[in-house]
C-alpha cells in the first residue's frame, strides 16, 4: 500500500528533516518511525498494521514506541497466572495481550520498545539486538551490555535489560523486544507477581529475571538518547538517511483501519477470553462471627468463563436452594470480578429476607470475587 501524505507529520528536533511524501515510499531501503503516542493498544495495534498493510520486500521498518504503565502479556499467556490483577484495577495500571509470544512484561515511559519488521525470509532477532548492543556502546563505551543465547541482552553480565518476542507470518514478520532504561522497578517488581493460589495451567508461563535500568549504570543517559543513538545505527546499518517520522496511531487517514485494530486488542474477549483453558483448586479461609470456615472451591475456566464451578461448603451454612443459585450464576460467567458483583448482587435480591443469610452470602461472595 502506498499513501502519498503523512497528516499533521511531525519530526524530532535532533534528527534530519526529510519531505513527507517520503513516508510510506516504495523504494528500497529501510525506514524509522515512532509512535507520538503512549497508548499501548494503539501502538500494539501499529505492529498489526504495519505487519498486514506494508511491502516489506521493498522496506524494512523500524518501529520505536511507549507506552504508560502497562502488563503486556505473550499471546498465549494465562494473566492470573502472570501478574497481580487486583493491583493493575487499584493502580490504574492497562492489561494487553500481545499478537507475539514470549513472556510477561511491564512498560512504562521508562521503557523503550522496538519493533523490527522485515520479510520472513530476512528475519534475524540476534543481528536485530546486537545493533542495539552496538548502539549502546558507540553511545557509552564503559557499558558492560552482552547479546545472550536467550536472544535477552544483559547489562554487566546479570541484569537483564531486554526481553524479546516475535511473530513469524506467512511472508511477513516482526521482532520486538524492550530496554529498560528508568523504569519503576517496584512496580514493576509488584505487578507481575501473581497471589493465585492453586491454578492449573498449560499457557506459557514467564522466567523471572533479575532486573535493571540503565540510567541506575549511567545517570546522564536520556530515553531520547538512546532512541536517536538506535536509530542512527540502523540508518548506518540500512544505508538510508538518518531520521525519525513521527505518527499518530488514532490516524485514519494515515493508517486506514486502524481503530477497528485497536479496539479489537483492548476488548475483553481479546485480553481475557484468549487465555488457554485453565482450572482452579483452591481453598477460602473465610472469617466470620469469630471462626475460619475453610471453603474448597474447584472451577474449570475456558475462553475466560466459568464452564465448571464446585463451592464446597459447611454443611446447612446456606440453604441448598441459594447455594445451587450461586453456582448456576456463576456458571457461564466471565472469571471478572465486575461481571460477578452484578450477578451475586442480583441473585442476592432473590433470596429469603434474612439478615444472618444475607452475611453470610455476601461474605462468601467477596471471597470469591478475590479470586479474580
């Protein structure tokens, strides 16, 4: 696809001017971009599009982006499993699931993200790190900063600094891969710990690794730096000139179809309902009128809903007609704590008008919510 403008095109100040109809140009080469954007379903959303739309027999892409705090999962990750949920909802922290595999990461403005697209046939994820290792050091000679077997690129041979991931396509495909340069490592560090107790899965879980930023080597680095001292290795790398096109990933004009993408990649059925079939084991200890009732409870959750749901309750601790109506609302239900709160508190309305009922059901209710 060619398009001969580029709407309300902006440039960065420390790179080369070039004319906008040079944007998406046919001729060959290579070209960089970077999102104006931190909204990371819009940026995922780029990848989609520049991996579906452009010919990257003609030329390949580099693709530079950030986001605000944000949990991106691998395609094929379970995100109970992977990170704190409850902490994302209190923190106002985004969940993406990504079109690549790989692991779990976290994404701030402290974090760099790169994604580089070529033909299948020219894809190369160690040639890719090692620019930026090269990048790193035509920048800061003193760093200490290796491209590992794992395809991760260490800093003073421990700490990981970047993670990476791709998606192969029949003919097209992209490698990206994080930098962490002053990233909040405690929430970081917060965020992907999971307190689920008793889940059973087959998605591919994450490695943990020990972690740090760069700025924590080199006080006096910007993120800005870094990119331009990216992007300059590529240019030299791609014999093209050395500059940075800024977009705008809402664009529709530039980007066509692009917020049908975009809306896709932060829908529920995309974050949630994409995570492999999963089973829950697990026990509540439940305090109530100065006693811990022990609550086993046992649920089989497929494309995020509840498909099999067991309460193994005290025997008489709710009459059998508003426990079966428990498991029957829950059954079928997404595994949301949203979804769950307006269901109990609907079926709680048609249960006896009985104070000593109506605690305990609430009591069982929030724990359950807790779950999710």
């Amino acid at each position: 696809m060619v398009l001969h403008s580029l709407k309300n095109c902006l440039w960065l100040p420390c790179v080369l001017r070039t004319p906008k109809a040079c944007f998406w140009s046919t001729a060959s080469g290579g070209l960089i971009i970077q999102s104006v954007s931190n909204n990371v379903y819009q940026n995922l959303a780029v990848e989609d599009w520049i991996h579906d739309h452009m010919d990257l027999e003609k030329q390949q892409v580099l693709f530079l982006w950030r986001n605000s705090p944000a949990v991106v999962i691998g395609r094929h990750q379970n995100p109970w499993q992977e990170c704190n949920l409850r902490l994302l909802r209190q923190k106002n922290i985004k969940l993406a699931r990504r079109r690549s595999g790989g692991g779990t990461v976290y994404h701030d403005l402290g974090n760099i993200n790169l994604t580089f697209f070529t033909t299948r046939k020219k894809y190369e994820r160690m040639e890719n790190l090692k620019l930026i290792v090269k990048a790193l050091k035509a920048l800061r000679p003193q760093l200490d900063v290796h491209v590992t077997d794992r395809y991760d690129i260490l800093l003073d041979g421990q700490y990981k600094i970047s993670g990476t991931a791709a998606k192969l396509g029949r003919t097209s495909a992209y490698h990206h891969c994080t930098l962490l340069c002053n990233a909040d490592k405690f929430v970081l560090s917060s965020v992907l710990k999971s307190p689920f107790k008793g889940l059973k899965s087959n998605a591919t879980p994450s490695v943990p690794a020990l972690v740090k930023n760069l700025f924590e080597e080199d006080p006096s680095l910007t993120s800005e730096m870094l990119l331009d001292a990216i992007a300059k290795e590529y240019a030299v790398q791609h014999q093209i000139d050395h500059h940075i096109t800024l977009i705008n990933p809402a664009d529709e004009t530039l980007l066509p179809g692009i917020s049908d993408k975009t809306k896709e990649l932060q829908s529920w059925e995309w974050v949630y309902g994409k995570t492999p079939k999963f089973s829950i084991s697990t026990c509540l200890n439940m305090v109530y009128k100065d006693s811990v009732l022990d609550v086993k409870v046992n649920m089989d959750v497929k494309h995020g809903r509840i498909e099999v749901c067991n309460i193994d309750l005290p025997e008489q601790w709710l009459p059998p007609g508003v426990y079966s109506e428990l498991v029957k609302s829950l059954t079928g239900s997404k595994f949301c704590p949203n979804e769950i709160t307006t269901l109990v508190t609907t079926s709680l309305r048609l249960c006896p008008q009985d104070d000593e009922l109506h605690s305990r059901w609430s009591l069982l209710c929030e724990n359950m919510i807790r779950l999710m």
